[in-house]
C-alpha cells in the first residue's frame, strides 16, 4: 500500500522503522503536519538512499494511516506469539521473527496478495507499484516536477527516462487554460 499511495520503493520500505512513522502529525499546529513517513534509509549497501534527493518526508494518505495502524496491532501479536524469539530492530515491516526482510520475502508476500485478489501473481512485482503511483498522479494531472520530487529523484529527467510510459504523454495544462480565457468557442464551427 505504501509502494501504491506514497512512491517509496521497496528497498527504503524494508529499511523503514517505526521510530520514522508518525501516525498522528500535528494537527494543531501551524502550519498543521499530517501524518507521515520519512523515507531516509535504505536496505542498500550503508544503509543510503538511492540518492541525496532521495531522503524525504511524505505526509501519508489517511488510507496508508489506517493500514499502518492495522499493520503495527498485527504486528504486536506476531511479536508476543514469537516470544523469545522476537528480534527487535524496530522494523514497520519485518519476518515474524522482527528480523529484516529480503527481496525474495516482499516478492512472495506479494505474490499471495495477489493470488488473494484473484491476480495473475506471476505477472506483477512489487516494483510495479511505485510505477503506478506515478500513472495514477500523472493521470490525475500532477506536475512531473511534483511527482519526481515525490519519488525522490534529483530531476524530472529520471522521473521521465524511468517511468516514461507512466506519464501522460499529452500536456493538457495550456489547452485547458485557454479553453477558460476564450470560453464557448466551438471548434467544430
């Protein structure tokens, strides 16, 4: 769901700790912060990002706050049902032992997900939910500069070159703005 609704990639949600989740933000604030996760470490050799750009905070949609909030009561049982076993290392997603996962482990817990949603699990990989991320904001119109700031990358060269079929081929942005300063035109007359 993470991957889907806020971009990260698999290898920073491995790396993810509870400690980087903020489940409640502050709504009294000002400005007020919502909920979020802060996307600065990664399974990669060191513990880095992909990149500098990379190591960023994305407020999370309310769907993602109920899942996590769901994931970590799970977690809890699984915890307590492991008992000495437990390794702790503050993981949001870990075995149910608390030790790391592999790449191998998101693959086939996905591969179930799909295969429970009555999907062609042997035709899709976890990757291919941060390419969606990016087609559905491309699609609901989104700027490349935001969505390539929210994927982490360093410019929209990476955002295009990568996800090149994911974003709407067609710019509608000056159509749309003329369509509103020259209304009722007919462009069948």
């Amino acid at each position: 769901m993470l991957s889907l609704l806020v971009g990260a990639r698999t290898e920073e949600l491995r790396a993810l700790t509870w400690s980087h989740v903020d489940l409640d933000g502050k709504q009294d604030a000002e400005p007020p912060v919502p909920p979020s996760v802060m996307v600065w470490r990664s399974v990669r050799s060191g513990g880095d990002t992909k990149t500098r750009r990379s190591r960023r905070t994305l407020a999370l949609p309310a769907r993602c706050v109920e899942a996590l909030r769901a994931h970590r009561d799970a977690q809890d049982v699984t915890r307590k049902a492991a008992g000495k076993a437990w390794q702790e290392h503050g993981l949001v997603f870990a075995s149910r032992v608390g030790t790391p996962l592999d790449s191998h482990n998101v693959r086939r817990g996905f591969r179930r997900i799909l295969a429970k949603a009555g999907l062609p699990a042997g035709e899709w990989t976890p990757r291919e939910m941060r390419h969606s991320f990016v087609s559905l904001l491309s699609d609901d119109g989104m700027a490349i500069e935001d969505i390539a700031r929210l994927c982490g990358h360093s410019g929209t060269a990476v955002t295009e070159a990568v996800y090149r079929l994911q974003i709407r081929p067609v710019i509608e942005d000056g159509a749309t703005a003329m369509d509103r300063i020259f209304p009722g035109s007919d462009p069948a007359a």
